[in-house]
C-alpha cells in the first residue's frame, strides 16, 4: 500500500518544530517503523496473529492488514485543507484559514472507511460481510480516538452513518451481533491492543521529531541479563537454605512451588497459597525467574501491590539481592519520576526521555498498584494504555488479590484468563487468605495451585504458624471504650500492642481515652501522612508502644507487634490483622477480637456480611487456616445472588457481558474502576518538623528551598507547584510536578462529597486542590487532619 493511493505528497505537514516542517509522509512512515520496533521487542506478531485467527481465520489476513493499517492511515486526516492552514501554517492552504473545521481524527477514521468499504463491498456471504464491517468500524474508532478517550462504539457508529453517504444497517449489526462475532473478550482485547499500539507508536514518533528523542529501549530483559539475575539469586538463596525450624518449612515451600511451576510451563496462571511469614516474596521472586528462565519470550516482570506501603520493602528485598545488577522501577502515584544518572548528564532530553520511560514503563522489572494495572486493562485514555503491549510476554506477580473489590471478582477472573492466554501473560497470585477465582470458570485449565493440598495443610497447620498468635475471644457483649480501656490496663507491660478498629470515629475516641494515660501511645489512620505512618513502624521496631489503627493497619505495612485488638469485620481481614501480630515467629503472640462498630455500616452489601466471628464455625475455619472452606462459601454467593451485582452501572453478569460485546468501553471502566472515590482534596500548608522524623526516607537530601527555620513548609512547597506554570516543556513539568506531589501528598486530605455537591466551606479551589489558609483548627500537633473538628466545622457553617 502507497500513501500516494491517498493522495498523499511531500505537500502536507504532520508536524512543525520552529521553522522546520514534518510531511504528513514521514510522520506516518515513522509510526509504522515504531509499530514494528514495539512488534519486534516484544514479539507481539504471533499473539495479534492468535487472536485474529480465534475472531475468524478464514478472513484472518485481512483483519490483520486493516490492524495495521489503523496505525499506518491514523494520520489521514491531517490532509484537512483547514487544518493545513491554521494548525500546519500551510502556506499552500492559506485560502482556507477562515474555514471552520481544523479537526482531523474522524476525517483520518472516515478516509480508512471508504477505502475498505469497496473491498468489503465484494463480499457475498452476509455473515462474513456484516462482521468485516462492524470489525471495520471499531478499527475505525481508534483512528476518531487517538487524541481522546474510548467511549462507545455504537454511537460512534450511529453518528458515522449520518456523515456518510453509503448506507450500512449497524441496527442490524447491533443487534445481530452474536451471529457475526461470538468471541467477546478476544475482540475486546484486540481492540485495545490496536489502541495502544496505536497511540504509542504515533507517541514515540512525534517525540522523535518533536524533542529529537529515538526510542530504542522499550525497557526489557535480555537473555543475558536473566541468566545474570538468576545467577545472583541463586547464591543470595544458598545462604537461606536451613534444615532446621521455620526456614526448613519455608525451603520446603519454595521447593514445591519450583517444582510445581516447572510442571505446568504450559499454563498461564499459578496460586501461589501460603501463611504469613512462610517466605511468599522470595519464593514468587524465584518463580518470577523460573518462568523468565524457561521462556524465551518472556522480557518483562511486574509486581503488583494493592497499597503503596508495600512498595518500598518489596524493592528493598530486589535491592538486597541483585545490588546493582537490577533497579527496579516503582510506578505509582506518589512515587517521583526517576531520572537515571545516565540521563543526568544529557541535560537537553533528560526530561523528555525521564518522562517516556514512566508513561511506557521503560524497565525490565516494575514495580505498581492494583490500581495502575487495572487502568492499563480496562483504562480509556492514552496515558491508561500506553503500557498495555507492554504486559504482553511478561510476568506479573499479584499481591493480596482478597483486597479487591469482592463484587467484581466474576468479572475480573475472566479477563485474567483472557488476557492472559491471549498475551501470553505469566500471573502470580499469591496471598495467605487466597480466594480461588476460577471457582466462575467453565474452563479451569488454565489455572494451577503451586502449593498442593497435602504440603499446604502441613504449612497452615504446623505450630510455627498455625500457633503463632493464640486467639482469645471476647464477644460475649458489644464492647465499649471504657471495657476496652480495662482490657488494655490488664496487659503486661513491656509490650508492642496494637488495636484496630474498623471506625475512624472509634479509633479517634479510643486513642484519646488513653494517650495520656499510657507511655508511647500513637495513632495511625487514613489521616496521617506517609512520612508519620514511616516514623510510627519505624519506632515499633525499637520500642514498645501501644498504636491505635484503623484498616490501613491489615495488610502491607511491615510492623511486628506482641499483643493484638480487634473489632471483627471478615475472615480475612482477621487474618491480615494476625499476620502483624509475632510476624517473626520469634516470640508469643496473642489476639483479642472483640465486637463494637456495625460492620454492615462500613462494609455495605459486600457478599461476606455474616460470614464472621460470632459464629464458632468461623472461629474454627479462622483457627485452623481453612481459608477454601470460607472463600467458597463467599464465591458461591456471588455466583447465585445476582443482586450482589449492583456495584456499579451494571446489575447482573448478562448485562456486562453485553457491555463486553457491544465494545461499552466507558461502561466496563466504570465497573472495573477498584477505587471509586468522589472526594475533594484539602491542602493545609502548616509546617512539618522533619527532625522528628528520623529513618524517614522522603526527607533525605530534601531541598533547603522547601524548608523553613529546618523544617519542611507546606507554604513553599505549594508556591513551588504553582510556579509549575513558568516551566515552559512538558516533559520538564511533568517530572518537577512528580517530586512535588510527592511532598505535597504530606499536606493533603481528602473529604467525601456531600450528596448535593456542595463545596468544601473553607479553602480556595485552586488546580484541583481546595487551598487552606487558615488550618490551624484542623491539624493537630502531630500533623493529623483533625476530620472530627472539620465536621463540626461544617455543621455549623451550613446551619
């Protein structure tokens, strides 16, 4: 195909650069050389070649010609007389300067229409004929969406009939759709995939014109640099190997899981099933190389984590084992991005590449949030499926899956699975409370526990973890504070003890009952910052304290307490409280569950309501670790409660199938969004005494311009950010900005919206922000947002 059978010549501009002028030719030829390094590094040919197939082999090679041709034709468009005008200065086109049209996507999509409408035209089987067109349009839709978002493809359809004058019945085709085109899922990822491709290529290659930055690093393993790593694993793991106590059960499951994995080289997805403090990080590091090792195309390894706490020490265990060998890159929203001491020297692009590598995760090993992942999945933006390709061919480690939201595990365990097999992803799903999701699966071949039963009851059972924190129950009346104030008093001394309550309010009331009462008490919740959550685990490693929590306590925070309180919630959230009671298995731990907040009032409709303590049955499941027993009673819930479904936009597993079938791209975000939060932000610019901070990581080597008499001023850092404005690169302001917000995130608190929308009262909206100057009644001494004080605050403004 010539792009002179388009009428294109050395006349049309893609791009300016100063006085310098980039034909619409090389622009469109420099995307498709981009499409083909992307293809070639991760070897994504076979893998479109697959899916394509699955959709219809018999029309396969045309499929794939209008694939690629959406990214070859994506700029077709820009041939816009007005747009050559006015965004090009075409001094051939100055007559159309007054016109008022400058667009070019839908023209580019309505140009690659008409070209393959005639060759469709031929066909004489209405079947073939009606699933060409409808798998024509949606390729289409990319070319109309490549500068903005997916939304949905039937009005996109509806809309592209009226401006055209040939006639397709896409009623028809709608409605009929399961006769055309029965592979919903292998369509939909297809789709996305051909949008990522496509608005990455037509990306690199503009920054390769625009900022004169060639990319040749799309961030993967080669072979030589896997056989390094394991290497440096292999010798960091001798030194662990021990026959004796709980590192001989530990090497007994990392034993296991090896050879288990070795055995199911063929299968995509592997539970990784195991108690807390059994090893699960280097034993999924291991498997990470095993799969890395025994797969020539696998190049890449993500870790994903449901809490930025997790984070650090999960990249401290990669740093302690593969030194300098292995950087692995954390992407995350409050993580700064990363400019390499390579890229320090090259002052003219450093910015512009730092910034690439972060929106197209340029590294072999990543670590991110469930959050980020399920953006890249089901995201319908550019920034969310940029580093779709990337996860093709790569091993991704998932922690703690238990924490999603439970109304959406049907849905996701059919896109693991797809996704999966049809981009030859590796998933490692690992977690102490592990439900089994391919429980909804027809098909569970694709699935493998890595832990057999018979090794898994041996590991739960055995004293080392089953006894690790002796249980007490305290359930026989609701608790008060004043009770718990007596249990606390009744406890020895010199002990870590940690309390959680599943109510901020309660937790706030609690710690003030005894904070001036008791030695070394501290709060930690949802209000606190990072760099006072940092400071607090650091201390419990030292000393003895009593901490007051909240949720954020359960899972992904490295803390080793004595003596554990808790208001019963679910199965597994007990179980996570556990895991941080006697983490080492060195001492003897204990925990008191008692009953005082409504869990129904905090976990609303979820499908484990009534499932927990106060029953003896579940006192038992929780006491002897039969976690499948309690999952599968959660799972069958689900399945049989179709009104368990009312998480979102869709009300039973039919409508989202539908939503899959017809291409609702917006919808299936929507649903599949993990967080769904509809808060302000309040930024209060007090002042932060980082002297008190010591072994806190955020303040080290932070920039005097930030500080005031010593200590870390909110006032600068917010000037700081609002003089973003004067950077005049993009690139340089989006790194600057990430090492903002990442010290602004210490000053910021979110507050949920009223019913009404109603504004915060106080603060000034500025940038998304709601900017506090008078804070000084809502931060307490210790840096807390005070939300009890700025809800009496509230009351009163608006009575």
């Amino acid at each position: 195909m010539l792009l002179s059978d388009f009428g294109i010549d050395e006349k049309f501009f893609a791009h300016t650069r100063g006085n310098d002028k980039e034909t619409l030719s090389a622009h469109l030829s420099l995307t498709c050389n981009y499409y083909q390094k992307i293809v070639t590094c991760k070897n994504l040919a076979p893998l479109i070649d697959t899916i394509i197939e699955q959709i219809d082999s018999e029309n396969a090679s045309l499929i794939k010609e209008m694939f690629e041709n959406v990214i070859f034709l994506h700029d077709l468009g820009k041939k816009n007389p007005c747009f050559q005008a006015k965004k090009m200065e075409n001094p051939l086109f100055k007559e159309h300067l007054n016109c008022g049209d400058s667009s070019h996507s839908n023209r580019g999509a309505l140009e690659y229409i008409h070209y393959y409408l005639p060759i469709l035209n031929q066909i004489k089987d209405n079947n073939t004929f009606f699933r060409l067109i409808y798998i024509l349009y949606n390729f289409a839709y990319h070319i109309d969406k490549h500068h903005g978002y997916l939304g949905n493809i039937e009005t996109y359809c509806s809309k592209t009939q009226k401006e055209r004058d040939e006639h397709v019945d896409f009623n028809n085709i709608k409605n009929q759709i399961d006769n055309y085109l029965d592979k919903k899922f292998e369509f939909y990822i297809l789709n996305k995939l051909l949008f990522s491709l496509l608005v990455s290529s037509d990306y690199y290659a503009t920054t390769d014109y625009m900022a004169r930055l060639k990319t040749d690093d799309f961030g993967v393993f080669s072979s030589s640099k896997k056989q390094k790593l394991i290497e440096l694993f292999s010798t960091f793991t001798c030194k662990l190997k021990s026959d004796k106590g709980i590192n001989k059960l530990r090497s007994e499951m990392f034993q296991e899981a090896e050879e288990n994995l070795l055995k199911n080289l063929d299968k995509n997805i592997f539970y990784l099933e195991a108690p807390t403090g059994s090893g699960k990080t280097i034993t999924s590091i291991n498997l990470a190389l095993k799969l890395l090792e025994n797969h020539e195309h696998l190049n890449k390894l993500l870790y994903i984590f449901p809490f930025n706490t997790l984070v650090e020490q999960t990249k401290n265990v990669f740093d302690d084992i593969f030194k300098n060998e292995l950087s692995i890159e954390v992407i995350n929203s409050i993580t700064p991005i990363n400019i390499s001491e390579k890229d320090q020297e090259e002052s003219e692009s450093k910015y512009e590449k730092s910034y690439v590598n972060r929106l197209f995760f340029h590294a072999p090993a990543l670590i991110t949030t469930h959050v980020a992942l399920f953006d890249i999945l089901f995201g319908t933006s550019k920034e969310d499926n940029f580093p779709l390709w990337q996860l093709a061919n790569s091993v991704i480690i998932l922690d703690e899956i238990q924490s999603y939201n439970n109304h959406l595990w049907w849905y996701m365990v059919e896109f693991f699975d797809k996704y999966a097999s049809l981009l030859n992803m590796k998933i490692i799903i690992m977690s102490a409370t592990l439900p089994k999701l391919d429980f909804f699966l027809e098909e569970k071949n694709n699935f493998v526990a890595l832990i057999g039963d018979t090794k898994k009851k041996e590991l739960f059972q055995n004293a080392f973890f089953k006894d690790r924190v002796k249980i007490n129950y305290l359930l026989d009346k609701k608790m008060t504070i004043e009770d718990l104030v007596k249990e606390l008093k009744e406890q020895p001394k010199e002990k870590k003890i940690l309390f959680e309550f599943i109510k901020k309010q309660s937790a706030r009331e609690f710690y003030n009952a005894i904070k001036d009462e008791f030695e070394n008490v501290y709060e930690l919740s949802g209000d606190d910052n990072k760099a006072y959550r940092q400071y607090i685990i650091n201390k419990s490693k030292n000393e003895n304290l009593i901490i007051v929590a909240t949720q954020v306590i359960e899972a992904g925070v490295d803390i080793d307490m004595d003596i554990g309180f808790k208001d019963i919630s679910t199965i597994d959230s007990e179980e996570q409280f556990m895991g941080r009671i006697n983490r080492s298995c060195l001492r003897k731990g204990v925990v008191y569950f008692f009953d005082m907040d409504n869990v129904e009032n905090i976990y609303r409709g979820d499908n484990r309501l009534g499932l927990d303590l106060k029953t003896p049955r579940y006192q038992d499941i929780l006491k002897n670790k039969e976690f499948d027993v309690y999952y599968c009673e959660v799972l069958e819930r689900i399945k049989t409660d179709k009104t368990k479904f009312k998480s979102g936009l869709m009300t039973s597993h039919n409508y989202f199938e539908e939503a899959i079938k017809k291409l609702n791209y917006k919808k299936i975000k929507e649903e599949m969004t993990l967080i769904k939060s509809d808060t302000f932000t309040l930024y209060f610019p007090f002042q932060i005494d980082i002297t008190l901070y010591e072994g806190v990581k955020e303040f080290n080597g932070l920039d005097e311009c930030f500080k005031t008499d010593g200590k870390l001023d909110g006032y600068k850092v917010w000037n700081a950010f609002i003089e973003l404005n004067e950077i005049e690169g993009f690139a340089e302001k989006e790194v600057v900005k990430s090492r903002i917000k990442a010290l602004m995130q210490l000053f910021t608190f979110s507050i949920f919206k009223n019913y009404d929308g109603q504004i915060p009262f106080i603060g000034d909206e500025k940038y998304g922000y709601y900017f506090v100057e008078e804070y000084a009644e809502f931060i307490t001494a210790e840096g807390k947002f005070d939300r009890e004080q700025y809800n009496r605050a509230k009351n009163s403004h608006f009575l």
